[in-house]
C-alpha cells in the first residue's frame, strides 16, 4: 500500500509570518496535533506540532538547570531555548529540517522513517509542493479498514465452534442432528430435532455462547411416529 492510499489531503497548514497564538488556535479548532508550514507558493518550509508549545515562559515550563549544566551547555543552545519558549511567530518556533516522502512512498518506509526519527507525521510532497499529510492516525485508519473482516471471520468460526462443543455435550443433542452456522455473531440453527423442546434448549444454548447477537431457528420438527417434518 502506498502513501497516496492512507494520506490527508487536502491538508490545514498555516504561514511562517502567523502568530504561535493563531497557530495553537488552530490546531484545536482543527482537532490536530500538527501544521505544515508553507510560503506563498505552497512550498513547504516547516513544520509546527503540539511539541513545540511544551516549553513556553507563559506556561512557566521553561528547561530548568543546575547552574554547574548551565554553565556547560553551550550559549547557542541557550540561545535556541529562548526562541522556542519566547518566539512569537511560527517561522521563530517551527522545525525547518523536515522529513518528507511522496505520494509513491510505502507504508513500510513511512512507518520505519516515524521509529527513527520519532514523529508522529509526515509531510507528503510531490513537485516540491505540499499535496497531503501521512500521520499514525491515517495508519490505524486504514487498519480499521483491513480488520474487521478477518475479525469478524475469526471469530464467527470461535463462535458456531463453542456452540458445537456446548451441544455435543448435552444428552439431549447427542447424534449431531443439530447445525451450526455463525455470520457477523448472528447463529443459524437447523438439521433435525425429535422433540420440541430441543428447539427451546438450542436456541438457550446458542444464546449463552459471548459473542452471540441473535439465534434464528430453523430447525426442523421430525414426528418420530411418522416421520414427517414440521418447521
């Protein structure tokens, strides 16, 4: 699968010349953690996240050292911490060196380029222009999509196979008369009974099984006197 498949598009960004405020604004208004940062042509340029809002000298979170570390980190470090907690605008607090791919990129490489640089999303290019964004929420997204179907198969088999083994272990279904067939947790009975009140006791025996939604009985009535069935 590739990235063209899962990705958002088209995507909120914002401007390097935006307040910080207007930007973190955004971001809840939108109900995202995230903001490609494009210039007039489109061109991207940074990168803002949530992250980038943790150290701020108005939410008094700024780095706290001992003086002997202070004294050791060197002054452009200082320097770039004070940008960060004190910036005002998007262009003196956003990540310039942005890791990207292309519409064309796999998911195996997107998912191995989040581990090894530890982000949550990335920018997806394509003629050096911004067309989308990939993020680990587009990747369980699209896992959703995949599982329930397998799921759903998976389990249904577990289910008509512990309404099996409860019946084979009753006296009063013993021979196998009885069968089983378990579609998205809805159990179909049917086969044979020789009294009515094993109707009853499958569809009690059916309905106790977890996963089970509904029992629809069609089971078949078999007079034992004269044979002939009766629904």
């Amino acid at each position: 699968m590739l990235v063209h498949a899962i990705m958002t598009s088209p995507v909120v960004t914002i401007r390097p010349e935006t307040s910080a405020a207007d930007a973190a604004r955004t971001m809840l208004d939108n109900h995202i953690s995230g903001l490609p940062v494009v210039d007039a042509l489109d061109r991207l340029v940074g990168i803002v996240t949530e992250g980038d809002f943790l150290r701020r000298t108005e939410l008094h979170t700024e780095r706290k050292r001992s003086w002997l570390l202070e004294l050791l980190t060197s002054r452009g470090t200082l320097a770039d911490e004070y940008v960060m907690t004190h910036g005002r605008t998007v262009e003196e607090i956003m990540t310039s060196d942005v890791v990207t791919v292309t519409t064309t990129t796999t998911l195996l490489e997107v998912v191995e380029l989040m581990e090894k640089h530890h982000i949550k999303r990335i920018p997806v290019v394509s003629h050096g222009k911004l067309v989308g964004i990939v993020s680990r929420s587009d990747l369980l997204a699209a896992l959703v999509q995949i599982l329930p179907a397998r799921q759903r198969d998976t389990r249904d088999q577990e289910i008509e196979t512990a309404i099996i083994n409860e019946l084979a272990t009753q006296d009063w279904s013993r021979g196998g008369s009885i069968r089983v067939k378990v579609i998205d947790g809805v159990a179909e009975l049917s086969g044979n009974i020789m009294d009515e009140r094993e109707r009853r006791a499958a569809k009690v025996a059916a309905e106790n099984i977890p996963g089970v939604r509904a029992v629809f009985d069609n089971l078949i009535y078999v007079d034992p006197y004269i044979g002939v069935g009766i629904v």
